[in-house]
C-alpha cells in the first residue's frame, strides 16, 4: 500500500468522523436551537414544582421560548425559586402568568406563560407575580373523595367549606 | 505441615500482590516515558498517520456494520417495550440516548480492543521477539519514541471517531427500523430525540468516554506488547491478555464514567 492511498484513506475517516459527531451534535442533539440566542432571566415563586426539571422548556401558546435556568428552595416563603431564560425574541407583559403545566399524561412538566394586559414588558431580573402550582395527583384524588364523601351524606350542608 | 501450608499460600497471595503492583507500577512509568517521549511521533506526523490507518480505517468496517446493528436492534426490542405503554413516539429518545451515553463508547471501545488492540500487541511483541526493537537501540533509535508512540497516538485519535461513527450508524440504523420497518412518525422519532438528547450533557460525555478507552485500550495493549517475554507462546499470551484486560477495563471504567457523568444531574 502506497504512502498517498494510505493519506487518502486516513483522511476519509476522519472527515467522517467528524461528519459522525457533528450529525450526533446537530441532528441528534439540536445544538442549534437556543444555544446562540441571547436570552434574558426572569424568576417566579412556585408553593409546588411536581417534577420540574432545570433545562425543561418554558412555552407560551405551546411555542418554546425559553429554558428552565434554576430551580431552588426558598428558606423564607417555603416555595420553589425557579429562574427561567426566556429568548430575547419573545417579550411578555409584566403580568404574565407562569403555570406548571404537562404535556401528556406522562409526559415531562414545563412552565407555560400566559400574557397579561400590562404595557410595560419584562425585563432581565423581574420576578413573576402570578404563578400557578403543579397539580399533584394525590391532592386531586384527595379532593375528589372528599366531595363524593360529602355528596353521600343527605344532612351534610351543600359545599361545606 | 498446616501452618507450612498456610505460609506458603499467604506467600504466594503476597507475591502476587507484589508483582502485580510492580506491573501497574512498570506500566504507569511506561506511559509516562511514551508521552514525554511522544516528540518524534507528532513532530513526524506521517508515522501516526499510518497508525491511524491500521488503527481506525482498518476497524471501520466491523464498527460501522456492528453499529448498524445494534442500533436495529435496539429499536425492534425498544418498540416492543415501549408500546406496551403508550409511548412508542419516545423510541428516538431511547435509541439516541442508549447509543450516545453508552453503546457507543462501550461497544466500539470492546471491538476496537479486539480488532486493534491486539494487532498492535502482536506486532510489537513480534518485533521484540524478532529482535528488531534491540537492533534499533543498537543504531540509536529510540523504539518506544519510533514504534510505540505513533501506535499510542494513532488509537488515541482514532476512538472517539470510531466512537461517533458506531453511534450515528446506530442512530440511523433505529431510524431504518422504527420509521422505515415499523413505521413510527418520523417527526415525532427525530423531534423528540432533540428535545431529549443534550449535547454537553449527553454527546460530550460520550466523546469523553470513548476518549478515557482510547487511552485504557491502546496503553494496555502497547504495554503487553513491549513488556511479552519474547517467544512465541509469550506474544500469544501477551495478545489474549490485552484483549482481556481491556475489555475488563472498559467496563470498570464505564462504571466510574457514568457514576461521575450521569447522576449529579438528577437532582436539580
């Protein structure tokens, strides 16, 4: 075997090579999308998270706009700090509402943000007022047995609370 | 006549203790001299590159159909699994992430031992059998700068290539079997593999695992090589031991990797 078919050779495998790890990074691992774009931070409180995880996405309307940054305890509310990058593309109102939502039955957990009214946008550092907690299965069921326990019994007054 | 039993099996527990520290001890100097020594091999390129073509280009075949195949099978049998619950649409997510976070390094790593690993160890055992290794000392050449190192530097380089290569074949291969054959949504197979696959995460570590057995595999296998008594049963030996010793390592390694890569990130 000759010196040059030898170079030809070592040459095409490792430009597949690296034609191998780029399809991994750029196919297989979307590092194109929301790796390049700049991105600004806003907070929110949250009593319960479920199973939030950092780098779970941030949607609006069902669009990604942005990644779970942090997530963390409150020593002194007693409630979840999650901080989210939101892309500097999309801006929202002040009174945006964050929601833990999940996509499917068993599907991972995201925080949607729904628009408000207000006319002044977020800006980098702002924390989110309205927030609403991941609905825990336990606490639904609890509920729901409750009511039906309270539908069985005729004296019980109607909506006990 | 007990208690002589007795000492001379501790004895002989001891001495293998003994000997096998001194050949980790020998093996960890051998390295260091190779790599202090490894001038020659970079500064004259051409010899690792022929070490990379027996090394790599040589392995590409047995890495490229095996990694077809794995990945083909991963997919019938993760599909099997899968749509017993619902969730035949995260067969992507299960194949790219098996593939990238261990398959791949893991098996190109065992069938690069097996098919490189022990070349190298026969050929420098051969050499130093022959006496070609003395004969260079003799003209003043250096034999592990001139024979060693190239052979070193040339799997080093070529394994997490070998590596990707394994896995993107696999990737493609599931793709084959769960949209082609099957007939899983193609956007949901390569959509949510994206959203699930992270490349720091998941691709780097990867590169990095098949970087740590390129490194365990081709100095294991040099070092048999250099250190195998110089006959024709010792470089036999020598061959069989590489192959065992660094599939061995390769998978006591993956452990270490994966406690070290893959747990932290779990809890936030």
């Amino acid at each position: 075997m000759n010196r040059s078919t030898i170079d030809l050779w070592v040459g095409l495998f490792v430009v597949a090579g690296i034609a191998g790890l780029l399809f991994l990074a750029l196919k297989v691992g979307n590092l194109a999308s929301f790796s390049s774009s700049q991105s600004y931070q806003v907070q929110a409180k949250f009593a319960n998270i479920g199973g939030l995880k950092v780098r779970g996405p941030v949607k609006s309307a069902g669009v990604v706009v942005g990644r779970v940054a942090d997530v963390r305890f409150d020593n002194e509310s007693y409630e979840a700090l999650v901080t989210l990058n939101i892309d500097l593309n999309y801006q929202f109102p002040r009174d945006t509402t964050a929601k833990i939502l999940t996509s499917g039955i068993l599907g991972e957990q995201y925080v949607g943000l729904e628009a408000g009214g207000d006319g002044v946008m977020l800006k980098n550092g702002d924390r989110l007022r309205l927030t609403q907690s991941a609905v825990v299965l336990e606490n639904l069921i609890s509920q729901f047995l409750f009511n039906k326990a309270a539908e069985g019994k005729p004296e019980a007054k109607p909506e006990g609370k | 006549m007990r208690v002589a039993d007795l000492r001379a099996r501790v004895e002989r527990l001891g001495s293998g203790v003994t000997s096998h520290v001194h050949r980790l001890g020998f093996a960890s100097r051998f390295l260091a001299y190779l790599v202090l020594h490894s001038g020659t091999a970079l500064r004259r390129f051409r010899l690792t590159i022929a070490e990379i073509y027996f090394a790599g280009v040589l392995s590409l075949v047995i890495i490229l159909v095996s990694g077809l195949f794995v990945g083909m099978v991963l997919a019938l049998q993760g599909y099997e699994t899968l749509q017993r619950f619902g969730a035949s649409e995260s067969l992507g997510v299960l194949v790219a992430l098996s593939l990238v976070r261990e398959l791949g390094p893991v098996v190109a790593g065992l069938l690069f031992a097996s098919r490189a690993g022990s070349a190298i160890t026969a050929e420098i055992g051969l050499m130093k059998a022959t006496e070609q290794l003395s004969a260079m000392e003799m003209m003043a050449v250096d034999p592990i700068a001139r024979v060693v190192a190239p052979r070193f530097w040339g799997g080093v380089l070529s394994m997490p290539l070998l590596a990707g290569l394994f896995s993107a074949m696999g990737i493609f291969g599931g793709y084959l079997v769960g949209v082609q054959l099957i007939g899983v949504d193609a956007g949901a197979f390569w959509s949510q593999m994206q959203a699930a696959v992270d490349v720091r995460n998941d691709i780097w570590n990867g590169v990095i695992k098949s970087l740590v057995f390129g490194v365990a595999v081709t100095w294991i296998a040099v070092f048999e090589g250099y250190d195998a008594p110089p006959t024709a049963e010792g470089v036999s030996r020598a061959t069989t031991r590489t192959v065992v010793t660094s599939s061995l390592a390769i998978l006591f390694l993956d452990f270490i990797l994966t406690a070290l890569m893959f747990t932290g990130g779990n809890h936030q």
